[in-house]
C-alpha cells in the first residue's frame, strides 16, 4: 500500500504567486477602471495631486511601517494627528492675535509644537508597550482615547482654520507639492534606516523573534521604545500637514484614520506579524494604492458613504493577503 | 585540579517543586575534550546545562570557569564567559541574511551609522568557507535547510570567541548527509582547541564522537568514563540502572471481547494502513521509535487530525470521519503528554481544571454550573488519583510537579468516565513514584472496563504494564505479540528494522 492519498490542499494557498503582486495587479486594474470612467484621472497633473493628497497619510504609514515590523500596532495615530492639529491651531490663534504669525520663527515654533505633541504620545505608547510590556492593541488604544480626549477639551470642540499653513500643504516648489517632497525625502531617510543602519536590521530582527533577538544580546527594550517614538513624531509631522491641506480642524478630522493608515502599510507588504517589509517600495506602494483609490472616487463623485465601504474592503483586503502570505514560523 | 581543567561543577543540585533534578552533581571538563553527556529522558540532562548556560540558578553547589568563580545569573553571562549553546530550536531570523544573522549584535558601522555590508560579506564568506556549508553570505536564511542553519549557529559562536559549546541533541532534525558534515565540523572545532559538550540519547553518535562520557540518570551522576574503556552495553546499563524486573503493579481482571476495531487507517505517509482490535478491560502497549507515527496515529483515532482513508468500528458503530466531538461523546479519551499545550490550563486553578471537561454534565437548571457539585466531584477524584494539591481552589496547575500536573490532567478524563483512553507518553517527564500511581490508576480503569491505548518510548514500562504489545515503524504496524512472548531485543528489532 504504497498509494498515498492527496489530501485536498488549502485552496487559497494557490493564490499565493498571484497575491505577491496582487497589489500591482489590483494597482493596474483600478487605475484603468478610474482611467476609463473619467479622462481627466491619467494625467501628469492628477497624479501630483494625488501624491500631495496621500503625503500626510503617507508620514504616517512610514512611522506605522517601523512599528509594524517589530510586530507592534498603533491604533493612536490619527488622534495623535488630531491632537497636533488641534495644538497648532491653538498656538496659531494667539500668534495671530499677536501679530507674529507668518515670521519664518512662528513656523519653526509650529512645527516644534507638532513633533513635539507626536514625540509625547510616542513616548508614552513607547513606555507602555517596551517597558510595562502592555499589549500594543491596548495601550495605543488607550492612547487614542486620550489623545481625543484632550483634544477636544483643548479645543472646546470647535472648528479652526489655518489658511497660513496653505503654502506648505498645497504649495509647489519647482513645480512639485512641497508635502510630496518632504514625503519623498522621509521615504529616502528611514529606507535607509531600515536597510542600512544597524538600528534598522536589529529590527527585522526583534520582529521575527523577539525571544531570540533578547538572548543573543539586542536590546529589544530600547529599539521597541524608539519605533514607537519615531511612530508618534511622524504622526506629529501627519497631523500639521494634513491640517494645512484641508484649511480646517474639525472635531472629525482624520477620525478613523489610524486603520487607512495600518492598511496602507500592509497592502505595501509589511506584515502585521512583525520582521517583514520595507520603506521603500514597500509603504511607498501602499501609500500611492490607497492614495489611487481616494481620488479616483472623488473624481468619481462617489457617495461619502461609499468610502467607509471602500475603507472597510481596503482592510479586509490587507489583512488576507497578509494572513495568506504569512507561512507560520519559519524556523 | 590540573591545569588542562576549563570548567568543574561541584555538588550542584536542583529540585523543583520538592523534587530532587539533580542531586549532587559533580564533573570537570577538560580543555580541548569533546565530553559526552547521555541520559534518559528526565535524568537531569538539560537542567544541568541550563545552570551552566545561567537560565536556571542552582539550588547548593558552585561552578568554576578557568579556575575562576563563575555565577552567571543570565543566558548572556554565559555567553560573555564562552559558553555558546547550539539547542534544538536554533535562534537564528530567518527573514535576515546569512552574514546579518552572524554579526546581528554587533553589526560593522562606517559613514551615517550604515552598517558595513562588504565587510560582513568578507567576514561571513570566510567562515563559510571553512566549514564547506553550501550557501553564501546574502542568502536568506529562511531558504536554508537545518544543517546549514546549524552551522551558520556553530559560526556565531566562533565569532564570539566561544570557548565551551554546547550542543543538545543537535541531530534531531538533520538529514544523514547534514549529520554526517556535522559530525566533520565537531572533531574540527576541537582541534582549534573550543571544548565540547555533546548532549544526546543516540549512543552510537557519543561513542563515535566523544572522549569521554558522562551517564546521568534520575539526577544522579552515575559515572564518567574514558570512552575506550567502556563498552556500549555498559553505558546502556548505567543509563538505564534498574533491572527489568522493578515492579509494576498489577490487579485481576478480565479482558472481555473486541469493542474497538480500526480498519485501514492511513494518513499521508506517517500512518500507513493501520488495522487493529482492542478487548474490553485490555491494555495495549504501542511502541516505536521516534518518528514511527505513533502519535500521529493517536490522533487520527481521537479525531485531532483528519484520516484519508479507512474507518473505526466503536461498541458496534462504524465511524468514517472522526471528530474530538464525536470521540468525547462516544467515551473516548486523549491524554497527551504535552500538558503545557493541550492538556492543562496552566493559570487555572486545580479545581478549574479537573471539571473543566465535566462541566456540561454538571449544569442545574438555565445553564449555572453547581459549584458544591464542583467541589464534590473534585475533591473525590482527587483522593481517588492522590493528586498532591495543597487547596484546588486556590492552587495553579503551573505550581504542580510534573508528576501531579498529569495526574490533574488523568483526573479530568476519569470525572468523564471513558470507556476508552488513548494515552500517548502519560508518564513523559513525571517522576518515578508518580510513575507508579499513574500505572496503577491505568490498571484500576481497564480493571473496572475501560480500554486503554498505551503509547510510550519506554519498553520497560509497556512490558511492565501492558497485556500486547504492538511495535510501529515507518507508519506501519510491524508486530504485535502478547504479554508471554515480550522480548527487548524483538522488540526494538522490530521497531528499528519494520518488517523482517
């Protein structure tokens, strides 16, 4: 009895070869479809200004992106966003007042202000998952609710307006958005982080075994307190851009957002269990996906309610590709 | 003490739980020797290297490294010192390349903190070379097959200047080829003058390998001796110790007729084709070496893995697909001899655990659970098995002994009255006297009808305990015998040869 039954094999796991470029081939389609349904989608023009659209988001999925290969989440993200704003405005209204609005410091001092609101909540979210050893899910949604909380004490939610930031958000330099700039830049910077420094390969490290990265000598602690940090700055970053893009700081700006933004970083190949993907191409793939699939619809004209539904399938989407494409322990 | 000596344990010894792992454990470790260290499963063996690698402290005794106190109070102390282990599971990331998983704790730095990947290639390319492993330094170790992956962990400790390394049965996942370059690489590393310890329970590989070997068994030392000095029957005996005839004990009983027939029974290649029958009130020992699909089989018969073909005829019903389900509402119980995963939930109080298969049948009325029945049923399997739990309300099953944790494991099966127990090494890491009451609770419960599936690596005890013996290889049943005609030499034959 020699003849051994095939056993039926795990159909999705066919797919495999396929999901390595789904994202390309899910790029490709969409971008024909949204192409197809309205002329104006392939252009030079709208592809800047969906770069500059996704710019903001983007900062974030980078910080999302590090976090995310030490296997660690942060569902703070987008009230972090909100919380910089919001701190901005604030710091805006009474330069305003004063007069002092517009010098080249009242914008060192903005910007200050919104890394260092980004670096706090890092800090802590750092302290409560490397430290206290809280589970990431829990303390960043801790976190989260905090970080709206006081935000919208602060701002007795009320909405703001910081035309003064247009320049930054919707400006061009040399014929390219300012924000997909400094978008470009980050990418190139913590890329080379990632890939070049020893900080950045102890991480893919800490991310596939964090155990074993422990024993040999890592200091697992430090690296995880920083991603969390550089997680929470960028955040900062996300958040003042983001403001000067919309001109107005509403009590639902950016709500929800942390999940695009976790997506984002998946759908570009970074998995939520931890030691795999990369700066670039990989958040950036995410980021121009995501991004693609926005201003398609709004070009599109499609119902707002229609996003949500879109969201949710962006995250189911990820999540599958990752689970599919996640092979177990590979020791 | 002579000067060639690099390390001496004096009088360590190490219980947990109140029971005695090591006791008084004395040994020097020449420079430069490969030192075998054999032992049954329990004797000791990785407890000891544990103390010496600074995961676990030694309860009385001291160690001297090169002459100096050593008193490491974490594996990385170990480590700083020259001591590197090679475990079972290797600690390599497998997401990084071969040269990066090298040189992960201290990377090479140049320009802008960028980590100097040409330098790590050169480095890494040399060591490579050396050992003739087939791979190159970009190659990402999750391609790699265990043998290379072991050597690549054997380089790491040579970077790190190790002068001791411990390998703990470095052979069980490597293919013959990958062995047999392993076994080139150790004789290596000893003539560069790096001391061994080579911890396994295949004794053709210590004899062939080592110097000298050290016989541990249930936490003594029994000896060590100069391998050209002693045979191998010799050590089997000193591991071993006891003579076959320990006593086991025995009930009258009577074995009645077949209620339990399994047909055809195959899965994949580890179980093969499988048919046997089992009486009422029968035991039935079933023996084979590592990788002869015993446990495999044991699932497929509780229903845990799904079977591709045949089928199970249970007190008259035939069964096609078998699910845990329909095995626990038919009587038929598993236990497991990985409590930790499958059988105990180790935070859960004693009490928790033992009704936790018994719940269903203790609810009252609108679902609420009794808490005095609880109580009542616990306590009295509790006294029946002898479990020794200080108070089973307050008492996790993690702050048992090995021994009791499988007694609570037997105690929640027994509340479900099986007629049927399918028990795959129940008695693996349990002390000797808890041995002996758990072979007695087997024997009260085939005594009182049930019939039991013995599953054990231990030929002694399933000669001891059981009434037929069958013997598994290659994921086949190649002999059965009854209690008159058990034969060691047979026995293991059989289970090393398959069929003759």
């Amino acid at each position: 009895m020699e003849s051994v039954a095939t056993a039926p094999t795990f159909s999705a796991k066919k797919l495999i070869p396929l999901l390595q470029y789904g994202v390309y081939i899910i790029f490709v389609v969409l971008a024909i479809f949204f192409g197809v349904m309205n002329h104006r989608f392939a252009t030079v023009n709208n592809g800047l200004l969906l770069l500059q659209q996704a710019a903001p988001i983007g900062i974030a999925v980078i910080g999302m992106t590090f976090v995310l290969i030490v296997a660690g989440l942060d569902l703070s993200v987008a009230q972090n966003m909100y919380l910089s704003a919001v701190l901005i405005a604030i710091a805006m209204d009474s330069m305003r007042k004063a007069g002092t609005l517009g010098t080249v410091w009242s914008f060192v001092f903005i910007f200050g202000i919104a890394l260092t609101t980004g670096a706090v909540i890092g800090t802590i979210n750092g302290v409560l998952v490397a430290r206290w050893k809280i589970v990431p899910f829990l303390a960043t949604l801790a976190m989260q609710g905090i970080a709206r909380g006081v935000a919208l004490i602060a701002s007795h939610s009320k909405v703001f307006f910081v035309p003064e930031l247009g320049p930054i958000s919707n400006g061009r330099w040399l014929g390219f958005p300012v924000v997909t700039i400094i978008l470009f830049a980050l990418i190139f910077i913590f890329d080379y982080i990632l890939r070049r420094t020893t900080f950045g390969r102890q991480l893919m490290a800490i991310g596939n075994d964090s155990a074993s990265a422990q024993k040999i000598g890592i200091n697992v602690n430090r690296n995880v307190f920083f991603v969390y940090l550089i997680c929470g700055v960028l955040a900062g970053l996300a958040g003042l851009l983001a403001a000067g893009q919309g001109g107005a700081i509403a009590v639902y700006f950016h709500q929800g957002d942390e999940f695009l933004i976790i997506s984002s970083a998946v759908l570009g190949g970074i998995s939520l269990f931890g030691g795999k993907g990369s700066v670039f191409p990989g958040a950036l793939i995410g980021i121009i996906l995501v991004g693609t699939i926005v201003n398609g619809m709004t070009m599109m004209n499609a119902s707002p309610y229609a996003y949500t539904i879109v969201r949710g399938a962006i995250i189911f989407l990820a999540v599958m590709v990752d689970s599919i494409n996640y092979k177990g322990e590979l020791r | 003490m002579n000067e060639e000596t690099i390390l001496v344990l004096k009088d360590i010894s190490k219980s947990f739980f109140g029971a005695m792992v090591l006791d008084n454990i004395s040994l020097e470790v020449r420079k430069g020797e490969i030192l075998g260290l054999v032992g049954e499963n329990g004797a000791g063996k990785s407890t000891l290297m544990n103390i010496l690698g600074g995961v676990l402290p030694p309860d009385t005794g001291s160690m001297e490294l090169k002459g100096h106190a050593f008193t490491p109070a974490n594996p990385r102390d170990a480590d700083k010192a020259g001591i590197a282990f090679i475990h079972q599971e290797l600690s390599l990331f497998s997401n990084l390349t071969v040269a990066e998983n090298m040189f992960i704790d201290d990377l090479p730095t140049g320009v802008l903190w960028s980590v100097q990947f040409d330098k790590m290639r050169t480095e890494a390319r040399e060591y490579i070379e050396k050992f003739g492993v087939h791979t190159t330094p970009d190659t990402k170790v999750e391609t790699l097959s265990m043998g290379i992956r072991q050597t690549i962990e054997i380089t790491k400790a040579l970077i790190k200047n190790a002068e001791i390394i411990i390998f703990d049965e470095p052979t069980t996942s490597l293919s013959q080829t990958e062995k047999d370059n392993l076994f080139k690489i150790i004789p290596q590393l000893k003539d560069q003058g790096v001391t061994i310890i080579y911890i396994s329970h295949i004794i053709e590989d210590v004899f062939h390998l080592c110097d000298r070997i050290a016989v541990l068994r249930d936490g003594y030392l029994v000896g060590v001796e100069e391998k050209d000095q002693v045979g191998k029957n010799q050590v089997i005996k000193m591991m071993v110790g006891r003579e076959l005839n320990q006593v086991y004990p025995t009930v009258e009983k009577t074995i009645g007729d077949v209620i339990y027939r399994a047909r055809n029974i195959q899965r994949g290649t580890a179980v093969r084709d499988i048919s046997f029958d089992l009486r009422v009130g029968e035991i039935v020992g079933l023996f084979g070496l590592m990788g002869a699909g015993r446990t495999e089989l044991a699932r497929c018969l509780f229903g845990a893995d799904p079977i591709d073909s045949g089928e199970i005829e249970y007190k008259g019903k035939r069964h096609r697909k078998i699910s845990p389900e329909l095995s626990i509402k038919e009587g038929v119980s598993f236990v497991t001899e990985d409590r930790r995963q499958e059988g105990l939930l180790m935070p859960k109080t004693v009490k928790e655990n033992i009704v936790l298969a018994k719940l269903n049948d203790l609810q009252e009325r609108l679902g609420m659970v009794s808490s005095k029945r609880e109580d009542q049923e616990a306590d009295k399997v509790i006294k029946e098995l002898n479990v020794k739990v200080k108070d089973k309300n307050k008492q996790a099953a993690k702050n048992l002994s090995g021994g009791n944790q499988q007694k609570v494991v037997l105690s929640k099966w027994i509340l479900k009255e099986p007629s049927m127990f399918v028990m795959d090494e129940p008695t693996r890491g349990v002390d000797v006297g808890s041995k002996y009451e758990i072979y007695t609770i087997i024997n009260n419960m085939a005594k009182n009808g049930a019939t039991v599936l013995f599953i054990s690596s231990e030929m002694e005890e399933l000669m001891g305990l059981c009434d037929r013996i069958m013997v598994m290889s290659k994921g086949k049943i190649v002999a059965e015998m009854p209690k008159s005609e058990y034969n060691q030499e047979k026995i293991i034959s059989y289970a090393i040869g398959g069929v003759n």
